[in-house]
C-alpha cells in the first residue's frame, strides 16, 4: 500500500507540474489569452460559448 501512496504521488505531482507548464506555454509563447478566458470576470470575461442567449 505504501508503494501505491508513494508511486500516485509523483504522478499526482507530474501531472500538476504538466499543467502549469502548459499554462505557462499558452500564456507567454502562444499568447492566445486562454488564462485571461478561463478567469471569471462577470458578464465581460464569460465565455460565449455558455452563455445563453434570449
């Protein structure tokens, strides 16, 4: 059981570490706003895609 605590969490640790590093590639090389996308801003910062229309 220790061996499976152990191995889930450096993975858990690889993953998070993946994950701000793609941040990190969207935001500084891509520059396609996707952080500025998923912060939420009221009705100016809401993705159009859910956003119910009348």
């Amino acid at each position: 059981m220790q061996n499976i605590h152990h191995w889930n969490a450096w993975l858990i640790v690889t993953i998070a570490t993946g994950h701000g590093m793609a941040a990190i590639f969207h935001q500084v090389i891509l520059k396609d706003e996707v952080l500025g996308r998923m912060l939420l801003r009221g009705d100016q910062g809401a993705n159009s895609l859910f956003i119910q229309k009348p």
